[in-house]
C-alpha cells in the first residue's frame, strides 16, 4: 500500500504542539483499492469503474474514515439515465454505506437540474426513496455547473456528522447540505458508480477531523 501521511506540526518556545488532522494521498492503484461488483482499469493515477448491472464500489483499504474532508475529481458522461458518479464513505462490512452522486446529464437540464446530486444511506435510503418521501430535501442542482458536463470536475464533500455539505469547483458556497440518514459515524470510504454506470476517479485526499 503506497499511502502518503503529511502531518504537520509548530513549536511554540520549545514546545511542540499538538499535530494537525493527518491528511492521505493515496496511491490510486490495484494494491491500494478492491473493488465490488466493477472491473476497474489504473493509468496514471486515474481509476476507471466500467458500467454493468447494479451499483460498483472501488474501496481504499486499511483505511477508516469518520469526520473529516474528501476531495477528489470525477469525471462521467452525459448519457440520461446511464451515468450515476460519486463517493461512498462510513461504509461497512455489510455493504451499508452513506454515497455523494452526481449525474452529469442533468447538470444542464432546465426541468431536471434540481436532481444533479443526490445524498443516500444504502441500503434503506436509496434516490427514489428519498425522493418520493422528502422531494427537494436530499438532492440539488450543481452550482457553478461544470463544463463540459462529461469533463472533470472537483468534489469537496466536509463529513461533520450528522452534517454533510457538498462543494463543486471550489465553489465556496454548497451545492447540497444534509443531515446523515444512518447510525454509522465511521467505515471505509471509496469511488461509487450507480446502476449502469461506468466513472473515471484521480487526485483523491483524505483530511480527517476525528
């Protein structure tokens, strides 16, 4: 496992203070990562996810993550209804896991950009749930909309249990803010593609706040 561990520390008259919250780079490679349910391709730090029945997960292993900051680029294209991209973390052994997706094809939309990225808890929230029983409350439009739409785009999500907000190209204001729908405040985290859907994923960093 190639995972990079810059921590930080001052001194202050001799005295060393406490260090900050470690952030990780990881190597994104085949003995860093496993993947469920995606055949997955590596080049040059990018991380390929092909589309196939049913959600894919490409998990970072050894590695927890609770409180703290994700920030990644993702990439997926502008197929309506084929092309689901996002995070996936507090997962669990189960294949419970709390998910961050964008879908590409609605970034631009005028009567569906309200649905361009959608917070969910696996296995008892999904998208349709959520957006049957609490319609505008789980999902958003993206704000600046990225272009192109198939191109890369920066994700910033900030954990703060039960808060999680969601930035988009160094937008300081969200794109969505929630309030975590499951129990877990800790698991793995990971690349996630949807139904169907193939992504590409790089420059991923980990900040934890724990």
């Amino acid at each position: 496992m190639h995972i990079l561990f810059p921590i930080f520390c001052l001194a202050l008259h001799g005295t060393q203070l406490a260090a900050q919250p470690p952030t990780v780079t990881p190597d994104i490679s085949p003995e860093t990562f496993s993947a469920a349910n995606r055949a997955v391709t590596y080049d040059g730090g990018t991380a390929h996810l092909d589309a196939r029945p049913g959600d894919g997960l490409l998990w970072l292993d050894g590695y927890d993550f609770g409180n703290g900051v994700i920030e990644l680029d993702i990439r997926g294209r502008d197929l309506p209804g084929q092309s689901f991209v996002g995070v996936a973390f507090h997962g669990d052994s189960e294949g419970a896991y709390d998910a961050i997706s964008f879908r590409p094809f609605n970034f631009t939309n005028p009567q569906r950009g309200n649905h361009a990225v959608q917070y969910i808890a696996m296995p008892a929230h999904d998208w349709s749930a959520l957006r049957r029983d609490f319609p505008g409350t789980y999902e958003n439009n993206v704000h600046p909309v990225p272009e192109p739409v198939d191109g890369w785009f920066h994700v910033r999500i900030v954990v703060d249990k039960p808060d999680v907000r969601v930035y988009v190209n160094g937008s300081e204001e969200p794109c969505l803010q929630v309030e975590q729908l499951s129990e877990r405040g800790t698991g793995r985290v990971g690349f996630w593609v949807g139904n169907g859907s193939e992504g590409w994923f790089r420059n991923l960093t980990l900040t934890k706040n724990d």
